[in-house]
C-alpha cells in the first residue's frame, strides 16, 4: 500500500463520489473509475479533433471501420 496526501477536502470529495455515484466504492476504486472516465474523454476529445481538422482523414477512417464491420458479419443464405 501507498499513501497519497491530499486535502481533507480532496478526500471528502472522493469519499462523497464513490458513496454517491459508484454505489459505495472505495476511495482506491473511486479515483481509479475516474482516471478512466479521464482517459475516455480524451479519447474522445482526440476523435472529435480528428474529425474537425481532417475531414478526408475522417471520412477514410469512417469507410475503413464500416469495411471492418462488414467482414466480421455472417452471411444471410
């Protein structure tokens, strides 16, 4: 185990999100839940960029995953 400092009110903060919107967890699972949720946004952030500043990069890469799609489907007799 690793202890990490920080405000008596970061820590109520933590407490109060793993009661409150993790069903209880503990405040090691709430800040772990929360780098996730961290790390998706910026997947997301990164995808919308993506989108905005190369419209053809998006478009091939949309064609690309729709062309993925289709393989892995079984085919109708």
């Amino acid at each position: 185990m690793v202890v990490l400092r920080v405000s008596y009110e970061t820590r109520e903060n933590i407490l109060r999100i793993g009661r409150e919107d993790f069903g209880g967890a503990s405040a090691d699972e709430t800040i772990r839940r929360l780098i996730d949720e961290h790390w998706k946004a910026r997947a997301v952030a990164a995808m919308e960029h993506y989108r905005r500043h190369d419209p053809q990069g998006w478009a091939d890469y949309l064609a690309e995953a729709e062309e993925f799609g289709r393989a892995g489907a079984p085919i109708a007799d």
